[in-house]
C-alpha cells in the first residue's frame, strides 16, 4: 500500500496545477476542470483520513494512552477511539 503521506502530497500537488490560472481556461473546460477538481477532493479527504490514522496509530505505538491523545488533540476520547477503531479505506 502507498504512504498516506506520500499520497496526500501527491493530490494536493495536483489540485493545486489544476486550480491555476482558471481565467486562461475555456469555460468548458473549466467546467471539466472542476469535476475533477471535487473528486479530487474526494481523494485528498480519504488520505487525509488515513494520515490522520496512521498518526494516531504512531502515538499510540510510542505509548501515549487515547485520553492523552485526546487531551493533547482537543477532542474526547471517544472520538479517538472511534478513529482507531472504525476502518479506513
């Protein structure tokens, strides 16, 4: 499987060659430019996703506990077991 990171990086390099100079682009052609623009979104919210999981995973990995986790992210530790728990495509 590719580095989430890797991944993410790659997407948003991506959308941002594709977001640039919109006005020296056809209006249809920009109309296509930004379907691909929202799936490729798409695509930068599910790495995202699984950046964000495989951090988590690292800090547990290192020792913290979830409610440290938590604590130190700003949310409950609900919410991080729920990202821990829940697959990730």
């Amino acid at each position: 499987m590719t580095d989430p990171w890797a991944q993410l990086a790659e997407h948003a390099d991506l959308l941002r060659k594709l977001a640039t100079t919109p006005e020296r682009v056809a209006p249809i052609d920009r109309a296509q430019a930004l379907d691909a623009l929202a799936k490729l979104a798409d695509e930068i919210r599910a790495d995202a996703k699984r950046c964000r999981r495989s951090t988590l995973v690292e800090a547990v990995d290192s020792g913290l506990s979830q409610s440290e986790i938590a604590r130190r992210w700003g949310v409950s530790p609900q919410r991080v077991n729920n990202l821990l728990s829940t697959p990730v495509d």
